[in-house]
C-alpha cells in the first residue's frame, strides 16, 4: 500500500442481450491467459477479439429485491485508537500487509521551504518509532510503501523537475538498492515474493527488478496512468490507457489487446481459473470468463454508479459496489452470479452523497469491512465523513466505527489492523494525524 503528498499540493431485471466493445475484448485476454504455463509460448503482440456470441447463457442469476439501508442509524462501536501520531504539515503513511508496521513520508523545516524529506518506520503494536531516513532538501514529493513479507519499504522523493530517487530498505533500515524514477512511481510484490513490479509513470514504463538487489529483470512499454495487476498464479496484468497487456510469471509480454473503450473495473480470480469484470452504462452489469475465452455468466446490476469489484481471498464471493445511484453493493455467488444480498444506502440529510470508497475481505468467513464516506459542502467547505462498516456473509451490518473526516483508510490483511491518514487538515498546523486502531474487539466480541 502507498500513498502520496505533493507540496502545495441498467435497472435490475431481465438479463444483458448484448456487450459492449470493452466485455468483447475480454474474450481476447482470457484466450491468452489459456496460453500461460509455467513456460508460456511466444504469443503475437496483438490479438485479434472473437466476435462475442449474441446474449449470455440461458439461465443465470435472477432479479434480487434490494434492502435500503440506513447506515447511519446504526449505533457506532466504542473504540478508541491505540495510538496518534500529530505531525505539523500534511504526511502520508503505508501499512504492512501483515500489519506489523506503519511507514510514515513527510518533510522537516518549515511548511514552506522544507529543508529534509524522509520516511519513519514505526512499530504498529506500540506506535514506538524504529529508524528513520532522511535526505537533503531540493525535493517536492514523497512516496512511501511496503512490500512483501519481509517487509521491504521503497521511498521515493521527486524534485521540481520530475526527476527522483527510489531508495529501498529492508526491515531493519539497511539501504537494499535504489534506481532512478521520474515523476511518480509505484511499487508491488508478486505472490511469492521473487519480483518486484514497479511504474515509472514519468517514463510510461512497467519494470520487474528482483527485490533483494534491485536487478532490471523486464522492462515494459505502458502509459503513464497503467496499473499492474498480479494474480496468485504469478501472471500479471498491465491496464495501460487503451490496452492490456498479458505478463508471463517472469514478467515477459505475451500480449498486448487494444480496448476501444474503458471497462470499469477488472481482477483475476484468486485461483487463476478466470477473469471477471465489470460495464457501466447500457451493459452495466459483471460478467466471468474463463481462462479458454468462454463465457461463463454474466448478470445486470442497476446503472448510474462505478461498479467497483472486489472478489474474496477464497474466491466464493464477488461483491460489486458503487452500484447504481445509490451507491450501494451486490454479493454474488463468484461461481455462478447468483445475487445473493443486495444493498442500497439510504440517503443522507444534508449529504451531498455519499460512496464506498474500498472494500476489505477478512479471513474465515467473518465477511468483510467497507469505508464509507458521506460528502458534505458545508460553508463552502468539502467533507468526507469516513466509517468502517462491517458487513457479514448474510449481508447484515454487524458493526460501524466512526473514523475521522477526511481520511485515508489502510487495513492489513486479516483485517485487525486499521489506519487513518488525514488528507485535508481541518487546522493546518498540528492537525495532520496518523491513527492506529485494533479491530479485534470490534470483530472478536466476548
């Protein structure tokens, strides 16, 4: 996870009868991806889609009543953080898969001529600070991340004229490697921990470098918004502006399939055995494929949101939020699109809206948390107002916690461990706050 400062700074119902350009290009990925082996063969560098067929399969999902609900009724959880950090200008943090530690980016000096930039690695059970790095001045930005089990944490600082630096360090602060980037950069470890993939966005570039040394292991030509998606069989996915393009396991193109218009969203299931999707729009609705080009179903959601997705670890569940006007969800059976509890959220007074803004599958069947903001425009003033909501397999709220406004939400892995950023102070001087909260005893009640 990382996060980033700059100074200055279709109704439910009847079943889709047809597909845009964007669901028919699909058909062309996961025909590659029933190329990739453990040794893929050379593929061409552009693929031609299959026509579609004319409608989805018969049968499928069938229309599911929604249930409004009112989240801000529910009584929140009494909860209070386990530590608070309070910086005197805006910083930006990052926070362990395992949860173990927090990464905390900011600048030293004055507000308006900082003379140091650097990262502080804290312990994320005691909040006590480990080590720290810092570098000199001249720089306008700060990105910080963690990686991997290790951990492993990347800093990268930016000057006024894009050029920067990428330090990575091990857990203990040692200096691992570091490589020139531009721009703004972004750093992720693939499933079992060999590679790291990077996007130089200055550079419109995906590199594959081996996380102990820093070693190049693949360059790939992108765009300067791509994002890179690694499934758990080791293959990757490069969402580069207009096109996909399909990485083998050691980070090699093996595809690259031009989409005449954006999809809303895209993520491999956790097996690897497919790829799901979402349309917005007159095809607004999910649809999965497997990994030989087949269609396997598909089914309507209402129009008028983002149709965000997120699909759970164990790859039972697909969840797709952001749904129509409401901006609520819909739990579905990932195997075969069966809705199984649809939510929308009652409005808000004096909200101008409100939105998921993630979703966090926890482990054992405990379901899953969402970060819920209500937007307000109160003097003139823009306000997010954020809860953590946790929802059960059953669709039913189990619990809110009321966080801060204006926030940025980081949640560890098994969902224990959540942290807050602020992103617009209220008070600019001392008003930047890293909080911590332990969500056992939200999630774990005696």
């Amino acid at each position: 996870m990382r996060l980033r400062w700059t100074l200055g700074s279709a109704v439910q119902g009847s079943r889709l009868r047809r597909f845009s350009p964007a669901v028919a290009i699909l058909f062309a990925l996961v025909l590659a991806l029933a190329a990739c082996s453990p040794t893929p063969p050379s593929l061409p560098t552009a693929v031609v889609p299959p026509v579609p067929p004319a409608s989805p399969p018969a049968g499928g999902p069938v229309p599911l009543d929604p249930v409004v609900l009112a989240v801000l009724a529910e009584p929140p959880f009494a909860l209070e953080p386990s530590w608070t950090l309070t910086f005197d200008r805006p910083v930006m943090a990052a926070l362990s898969e395992a949860g173990d530690y927090v990464v905390v980016g900011r600048s030293y000096g004055s507000i308006r001529n900082s003379t140091q930039w650097g990262a502080v690695v804290y312990d994320a059970a005691t909040g006590k600070e480990l080590w720290r790095k810092t570098h000199s001045s001249g720089y306008r930005a700060i990105e910080v991340g963690v990686l991997g089990d290790g951990p492993s944490f990347a800093v990268s600082l930016y000057t006024y004229s894009n050029s920067g630096t990428m330090w990575v360090y091990d857990a203990h602060g040692k200096l691992a490697w570091s490589r020139a980037v531009t721009s703004s950069s972004w750093l992720q470890a693939n499933p079992d921990g060999t590679r790291f993939y990077g996007v130089d966005r200055g550079r419109s570039q995906v590199f594959v470098v081996d996380p102990g040394s820093g070693r190049e292991l693949a360059t790939i030509s992108a765009s300067s918004d791509a994002v890179v998606q690694l499934s758990p069989t080791g293959h990757g996915l490069v969402i580069a502006g207009q096109t996909l393009i399909l990485l083998s396991r050691d980070g090699r193109v093996l595809a690259r399939i031009p989409v005449p218009e954006p999809f809303q969203d895209i993520q491999f299931a956790p097996s690897g055995e497919g790829v799901y999707t979402t349309a917005s729009g007159a095809d607004s609705g999910i649809y999965k494929f497997d990994t030989k080009g087949k269609l396997i179903w598909s089914a309507p959601v209402p129009p008028g949101g983002s149709n965000s997705l997120a699909l759970s670890p164990d790859g039972g569940y697909a969840l797709v939020y952001n749904v129509g006007v409401e901006h609520g969800f819909i739990l579905m059976d990932a195997a075969d699109g069966t809705p199984l509890h649809r939510i929308d959220l009652a409005s808000v007074e004096d909200a101008k809206g409100q939105f998921i803004r993630s979703v966090k599958w926890l482990p054992d069947g405990l379901g899953f948390l969402v970060d819920h903001a209500v937007a307000r425009d109160a003097n003139g003033r823009h306000t997010e107002e954020h809860s953590l909501l946790w929802f059960d397999l059953a669709g039913q709220l189990q619990g809110r916690l009321e966080l801060s406004a204006n926030v940025d939400v980081l949640i560890s892995a098994d969902g224990a461990t959540c942290v807050t950023v602020t992103t617009v102070p209220g008070e600019f001087v001392n008003s930047n706050r890293v909080r911590l909260y332990d969500l056992r005893p939200l999630l774990h009640p005696e």
